[in-house]
C-alpha cells in the first residue's frame, strides 16, 4: 500500500501530477480545487495517497490532508460511487461543504457535480448520514445550508464555481471575469466541473 508520497513535481496536467519520489516518477490524480494549491514544477509536495487497485490497473489518488482521503474513502463506501466520481465530488466542494450538504439532505450540492444523477446524490446522502457524524461529529459554528442561488434553473451551479474558485484564492473580481467568460463558452447549462475548467483557462 503506498500511503504517501513526499518528492518534486516533474509534470503538471490538468487532472494529474507526476512526483518524482527517489527518481522513480508516480502518476498521482488529485482534485481539481487543490491542484493549483500544489506545488509548480520543480516544487516539493507531500501527498496523503489512496491506492486503487485493478485487474489491469494501479491507479493513485492524491489528497493534501488525511480530512480529504476519509471523505474520499467514505464517498467510496457509496454503491456505485467510484474513485473518478468521488474525486469528482472532492474537485467541487471541500469537506466541510460535503459534510454540509450531507446533514442538510441537499441533493443539489451533488447533482450539480459531473456524473452525479439524482439517484446517486440521494444514495451518497443516506450512506454517509452517520458515517459522517462518526468521523466529524458537530461541526463548530455550523448552520443548516442555505438555498442555492437561483438566478435561473441553473444559478446554483455558478453560485458553486464561485465559491470554489475563490477558496482557491482568486479575487471577487477576477472570479467574476473568470465566470463571464465560462458562461460565453459553456452556456447556461453546463456542468460545474466544464465551468471550473474554463475558467481556469480563462486568460486576461
């Protein structure tokens, strides 16, 4: 079991890192919402790993914090949830949101998230009830989640790639350049992950 990884960046891509441990080079897939946390190219990272193993493939998964692997590892537990769905999920919301969004039975936190039907959002919120209040217990200062945004049937996915760009500590104003120009490309009814991928592209 490779538990960790602690080496430089060799390579960058947009779903991907290549760490160089001791000279040998591991692929390792991380969230979307914390690769541009991790270091450039020729920069150190420590990365918490998760193994998948398959019949024709060894697959890693990389997390920033052990918070990160348990809630990718619970979102696992989830019947038909795999690891390219549950990265999908962490690529979009953080812990804290998942955890939220699980106490407050807000499907919508989930369907809005690449590959996440209706079905499958409900599944993850009645698997994790209580695995998340046996890991997390009460979160400090926390309020039941509030509405999405609804400027429109698909407000709340914006609302959700607003906040995920700025966690990742763009500008108000940066964020909203960003969004114009994903919502010119995308439409309205694009899917989250496609609007955080845009915007990251986006280029003054």
């Amino acid at each position: 079991m490779i538990s960790m990884l602690h080496g430089t960046v060799v390579e960058k891509g947009g779903e991907s890192l290549i760490v160089d441990v001791s000279g040998v080079g591991y692929e390792v897939f991380v969230p979307g919402s914390i690769l541009l946390d991790l270091g450039a190219v020729g920069e150190m990272v420590r990365l918490r790993t998760h193994l998948d193993v398959k019949e024709d493939a060894l697959t890693l998964f990389g997390f920033q914090s052990v918070e990160q692997l348990d809630m990718f590892r619970l979102l696992l537990s989830v019947n038909k949830v795999g690891p390219r769905t549950a990265l999908a999920v962490l690529s979009v919301m953080d812990v804290t949101a998942v955890v939220r969004a699980v106490r407050a039975d807000n499907a919508k936190a989930f369907t809005a998230v690449s590959g996440i039907g209706k079905k499958t959002a409900q599944r993850i919120i009645l698997d994790l009830a209580e695995k998340v209040e046996k890991r997390w217990g009460p979160l400090a200062g926390s309020s039941p989640v509030a509405p999405l945004a609804a400027e429109g049937p698909h407000g709340g996915i914006w609302e959700l790639a607003r906040d995920a760009l700025i966690s990742q500590g763009f500008k108000s104003a940066e964020v909203e350049d960003r969004l114009a120009w994903a919502r010119s490309e995308l439409g309205e009814d694009a899917k989250i992950q496609d609007v955080l991928t845009e915007a990251l592209r986006f280029r003054r």
